[in-house]
C-alpha cells in the first residue's frame, strides 16, 4: 500500500486555523509521519500543538512568488501530498492561486476551502465521504490507482462513483455505462470500500459539487491532466470550476 508519509501544509489566509491542519492528521492512518507548515503567518505555536499530539511538524518560510515556492519546497522535502487553502478568486487576467497550484503540482494537491469548516473534530472526518468524480479517461484511471494504493478503508465509511453525462447517449453508451459502473465499484469493494456508483447529468463541475451535496461528500476526489486540462482560462474546465467553486475540499491527482 501506499503511504503519505509527509505532507506541506500551505496556506494564504490572514488567520489559519489549526482546526483545519489537525483534520489532516486522519492521514496517519495512511501513514503520516511530518507534517511541513508553510507560510503559516501567525501560526507560530503550531508545531509544539502538533508535537503533543504525536506529530513531528516543521515551519518553513520561502521568498518569491508562492506556487513556484510552493512546488520547489514540496519537491525539496520530498512530500508526498500538497494541502492548500489559498485563495481562489480570479484575478484580472489570470487564474487564481489555487488553479496555478494545480497546474504546476505534478503531486496530488489536497485543496481545502477558505469558506468551509474544517470537517469534524480532526481525527477521522476528512476522508470518511468520498466522491470519485470519473468519466474512465486516463487520468480518471491513474486517479482510481492512487486511490486503490490507499488502505482507504481504515478512515473511508463510504465512497460513491459519480459519472456525469454532458450529451444524448445510444443504447450502446448506456450499457457500456453500467458495466464501467458496475466495474468501478467492484475494484473499490474489492477492496474493502463501500462504494456506490451514481449517474448525473448536466454540466460536469455543477453536478459534481451537487453529487457532493446530496451525499454529504467530506471530500471530492479528480483526475487531472496539468496544464493542458486547465490552459483555457477564459472557457474554465470543470476541474478549474471545482477547485475554484466547491465548498468541501478537493484532492486534485495528476
């Protein structure tokens, strides 16, 4: 299996809260072992709060434009999962920081909402609702792998496979829909998820952040390919929209 033995914590916001970091410590369970703050202001006592609860942290402080920091310091300290909560807004002509992120992490990125509370009391909410957003293209796949690499069952409850269709399907399209599905949730209960499969239809990234909200997603799981998938910004693609619009976090796998 698997195992996020480190993690960089990074955040923007005026006044982090440590509430939101000790949610990340249900990854222990996935073999968490240090955890590395980054431009943390006014957070200075996190790594002793961190330290009694059983957990080594570091502070880091880095200079220049902060995605390119932050993809040079997760590559320097070796991490194996990026946690975020930047800011989201657009910003005249660009993206905004967190779709940057996205594009340039060739690391999963584990983006956590400015707007949302941090799910539950810390040690087992963030990943016990999952949605796996798929449509079984090859990065809908490398992500279901990473997935399959956890030993997700020690900390997920349940998981349920969203597909979203975006146009008329033939009766050919539908079967081969349901044996995806069907397929989809077999590898996951194999296992030992509970998963189950579930059809929407609409605009991708709509029905996505609906799917999270009619089953009480604490966390939304896609593919992406990087650069190419989010190049268009003025036409954004349904992960760009996601990432910039959900209010549960989004763990972006590349």
């Amino acid at each position: 299996m698997k195992e996020v033995e480190k993690l960089l914590y990074v955040t923007d916001v005026g006044q982090p809260s440590f509430a939101e970091v000790e949610g990340l410590l249900a990854l222990r369970a996935l073999g968490l072992k240090e955890v590395i703050l980054l431009h943390t202001i006014g957070a200075d006592d996190w790594e002793t709060r961190l330290a009694k609860q059983g957990m080594r942290a570091r502070t880091r402080t880095v200079d220049g434009p902060l995605v390119p920091a932050i993809v040079d310091a997760a590559h320097g300290e070796g991490v194996s999962l990026i946690a975020a909560n930047l800011n989201r807004r657009r910003r005249p002509f660009r993206s905004s920081l967190t779709t940057e992120l996205v594009k340039a992490s060739d690391l999963p990125v584990l983006i956590l909402p400015q707007d949302a509370q941090a799910p539950g009391s810390g040690e087992s909410d963030l990943f016990a609702h999952l949605i796996f957003a798929t449509d079984w293209s090859a990065v809908s796949e490398k992500a279901l792998r990473y997935l399959l690499s956890l030993d997700l069952e020690t900390i997920t409850e349940t998981l349920d496979i969203v597909h979203v269709i975006d146009k008329k399907l033939s009766v050919r399209d539908i079967r081969s829909l349901q044996r995806k599905l069907k397929e989809s949730r077999r590898l996951f209960t194999d296992h030992g998820i509970d998963a189950e499969p579930h059809v929407y239809a609409g605009e991708p990234s709509e029905e996505i952040m609906l799917a999270a909200k009619d089953y009480d997603a604490t966390c939304i799981v896609m593919g992406t390919t990087g650069k190419s998938a989010l190049k268009n910004l003025w036409s954004p693609s349904s992960l760009c929209r996601i990432t910039e619009a959900s209010v549960v976090p989004i763990l972006v796998i590349p």
